[in-house]
C-alpha cells in the first residue's frame, strides 16, 4: 500500500508525521472518507467542499488548491489499485512547538490513503440490517466540523460492539437522537414519512444525508427534517443510517428491540438501490 504525506508517495508502513504535528498533540486537523466506486471518487465535490468548510471553521486553509487535491486522491487510489473502497484524506495545522495558540506559519499537514473494501461484503450486510444501541452525546457543540478528534464516537462505537451492536446512536439531554458515532440517523414513520434531524445543529451535515434526500425526493417519499426521540426510534416502522463508508445502510434492532418486523425496511432498500444513480461520479 501506499500512503501521500505532504508531497511524496510513500509506502504505508513507513509513511509518519512529526510528533509534534498538531493533529497528534491535540487533535487539531480535520479529514474526510470518500467512497471509490467501480475506480471513481463518489460526491468528490461535496466532500471537498465541505473539507474547505471544516478548515475555515478552524481558520485553516487549504492544503493546494481543490484541483490538485483531486488529483493527489485520484493518484493515491491508483497506487493502491482501488475499484471499489475509500480515501481518506486529513489535513492538520503542522508541525509546531506544542502550544495552545495557533503558530504563526505553519505549513499544514496533508495525509491521503486508500483502501479496498468488498462491496458483496457491504451489500450482505445491508441485506441482513444493522443493529444500532444508544448512548449519551456526551461532545462538544461543534460535531458540525468534520475534526479528527473522535474519542467520544470511539468510546460510543466500542459500547456498541460490546453490546453485539455495529453503531451507536447518541442521544442529547432532552432524549433526542443526534447522529451515529460515525453515520446519520433516520427514522420512518407509520405515516411513510422519512425522519431526520436538521443538520443546522448538533451533528454532521453527512454527504450521504445530503444525497439521500435528494435520492427521497426523487421517489417521492416525504421526509421531515425534524428530530426524533429515542422513544419515537423504538417505535418506528423503519430505521437507518446513511455515511460515505455504508450507504444507506437498514437498522433493524434499536437497543435490542426489533425495528418494525425486524428486517431491512422497503423505504431504505429503495434509497440504497438508487443512490448511486443520483450521486455524483467524479470523472
Ligand atoms: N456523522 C458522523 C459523526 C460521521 O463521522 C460521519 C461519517 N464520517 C457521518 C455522520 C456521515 O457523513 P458522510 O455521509 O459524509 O460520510
């Protein structure tokens, strides 16, 4: 495998960054998870403008310019010979003499890898649905930006494992699920409407979000962009989760309790058969 660090190509075991990179000593960087399909970077321009986004909420620039960061991934995935997989980009303040405030010029860090997944794998899983448990949304208020500080969706993601669950789903203090520990959260009503919660606050305006209700409009399914409670999960006739990593991806037991009757619903099946003819492929 091959990893890109800051100019240079190099192979993955012996590819680092400095260990006073920021992104080491405080989690100061932010990144992003693009699928590869069939050789072809999936919704490129939203992750890389919502890239752009993330590092000016941290008065960050970019590393280059957005055409040639097109083309380190495109160069990064064709090393790895990826068809089908991700790649993963991340992008620091640099290399500086730890210290809270922000160095005056440092050049940032740019990490890009990819790697192959199975997409039969991925397509049995979403056969077979998901079980998700929820836990408390214990982070900081800015889940908005994309960082690399992921201890909480990681401690959420580990309770999840231990409870035979694949994700988490966090809940706020007045009982409102927010998002997964690396996913957004959906909801089907009894009436047939799709549910999620607004993406002006508390969670991760996800690419596949944004495609997913554009793919619902499309097949005329209503959809509230609206929270819900845990309570209003449980009793749900239909759940799922949407990410770059998942696709739409069926949640068929919430907490241990069946979702609906307890298999992949209609209204997600239909989203991720679609979704790739509505999202965008990079040339
Ligand atoms: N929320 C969180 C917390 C995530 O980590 C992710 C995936 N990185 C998402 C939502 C889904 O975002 P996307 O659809 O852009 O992968």
């Amino acid at each position: 495998r091959i990893a890109y660090v800051n100019g240079l190509y190099v192979p993955h075991g012996e590819a680092g960054v400095h260990i006073e990179d920021r992104g080491f000593q405080f989690a100061d960087g932010v990144y992003e998870v693009c699928e590869v399909r069939d050789g072809h970077l999936i919704d490129e321009t939203r992750h890389i403008s919502r890239l752009i986004r993330s590092l000016g909420e941290l008065r960050m620039a970019m590393p280059m310019s957005r055409a040639a960061l097109g083309l380190v991934l495109r160069e990064v995935v064709r090393r790895n010979r990826v068809r089908d997989g991700l790649v993963y980009l991340q992008v620091t303040r640099g290399v500086a003499q730890r210290n809270f405030l922000f160095p005056a010029n440092t050049t940032p860090t740019l990490v890009v890898t990819a790697r192959a997944t199975s997409r039969a794998e991925l397509e049995q899983r979403a056969e077979a649905g998901i079980s998700v448990i929820t836990v408390p949304d214990n982070r900081w208020d800015r889940v908005d930006i994309k960082t690399v500080g992921l201890l909480p969706n990681c401690l959420a993601k580990e309770a999840a494992k231990a409870a035979g669950a694949r994700e988490a789903w966090f809940v706020d203090r007045d009982g409102y699920v927010t998002e997964g520990g690396s996913s957004n959260a959906w909801i089907v009503s009894a009436e047939g409407r799709l549910i999620t919660r607004p993406a002006e606050f508390g969670i991760l305006r996800g690419i596949t979000r944004t495609v997913t209700l554009e793919v619902a409009a499309r097949l005329n399914l209503q959809v509230e962009e609206r929270g819900f409670t845990r309570e209003e999960a449980y009793a749900a006739v239909e759940a799922f989760v949407t990410s770059a990593t998942l696709g739409v991806m069926p949640v068929v037991r919430i907490d241990g309790r069946a979702v609906g009757d307890g298999k992949p619903g209609r209204a997600a099946r239909e989203l991720r058969a679609t979704f790739h003819s509505v999202a965008e492929v990079a040339p």
